[in-house]
C-alpha cells in the first residue's frame, strides 16, 4: 500500500466554496481571490466577463470555479510584490464559483488585457474546477472585437478554425460574454499543459 494519500486535485470537492470563494458563499474567512480584479485607479477599460459553465447536456453547472489570469493593459503579467510591474490596485488574479448567481454564472470584473508578447491576441487564462473533473482543465478566453490580432496568434491559430468560436467572448457593450462547455457538440477546446 503506497504512503501517498489523495489529495484534493485527485478527489471529488466540494472543497472550492468553503475553501477557496469563501466570502462569496458567506464563509467568515476571507478569501485569497475574488471576481473584481481591478480598483478605480487601474489604468485600462474596464470590462466584465461572464459566462457559465455547462455539462454534455447544455445544463449549468451549479458548483463549479474559475480562476483566471491576465496580463494588465500593457501586456505585462506582474507580481503585485513586483515594483517594476505592479499596477496598484489590479491583480491579475481572479477565482469564483458559480453557485451564488441565480443563473449560475461566473462573473468577473476587470479591465481588457494588452497583448502579451509580440504576435499575441489580448487574452484571459481559464483554469477550470468542479465537481466529477478529478484534474482540472485549461482554456483561454479570446475577445471578439480583436479579429486582427486573434488571425495572427500562434496558439489560436493553432486550434482548428470550426473549434476557435469556443474560446472566442462576444462582446455586448463593456460586457464579453461565454459559456464554458465541458463536453457535447460545442465542447470548448482544452489545452494540454
């Protein structure tokens, strides 16, 4: 018998609420990341991105959690301990669940990503947890009014063309909007990292 015990990427949650989004869910403790990721004084648009996470039959998945990450508007991922690239008051740095929206949405506010490096569409990076997914998965989240630079990116480009509309957000004023499908016809494509 090995030594080794599970550990709570190997197991079915729910540890995510109580653990991880705690003030989201009414938990006393505070939590490490929340779905505002930028204060008033974060140079940059400001932008919400929504969606919802949805099974092989289309329903939303009630309990799952999105983290994500971003470069700021200049294109820089920063440590917020980091002087050089630190933009007060921004994070990077989102995480929330979907269980306290009535549509069981994940919403997150922050301000729209500069490209990263040369040949890169701005973008957001999607870490996906839930219930049932024993490792989590990874996608993107490409916005839609940026046609030009997601022609040219390199990791876009690569996915199939009749794939890329699941990682693309449309956009409805400052609002950029996708579901996450975890699997069926319109499963989003996932990246092997």
């Amino acid at each position: 018998m090995s030594q080794w015990k599970q550990t709570p990427s190997q197991t079915v949650g729910p540890y995510f609420a109580y653990g991880l989004t705690a003030r989201q869910y009414n938990y006393p403790q505070t939590s490490i990341a929340e779905g505002a990721m930028a204060d008033e004084e974060v140079e940059g648009e400001r932008i919400r991105v929504e969606g919802r996470v949805l099974d092989g039959d289309g329903a939303p998945i009630p309990d799952a959690m999105i983290e994500i990450w971003q470069a700021d508007t200049r294109g820089r991922y920063a440590h917020p301990a980091d002087p050089r690239g630190s933009n007060a008051g921004f994070t990077g740095f989102g995480r929330t669940g979907t269980g306290t929206d009535p549509k069981c949405r994940f919403v997150f506010d922050t301000i729209k990503p500069g490209a990263a490096a040369e040949g890169d569409a701005p973008h957001l990076n999607v870490i996906v947890f839930m219930r049932g997914l024993l490792t989590h998965v990874y996608t993107r989240i490409y916005f839609s009014d940026e046609a030009d630079a997601n022609a040219a990116d390199p990791v876009l480009s690569a996915v199939p063309a009749d794939r890329r509309n699941t990682l693309i957000a449309d956009r409805d004023g400052n609002t950029y909007r996708l579901d996450i499908h975890m699997q069926g016809d319109n499963e989003t494509v996932f990246f092997d990292v």
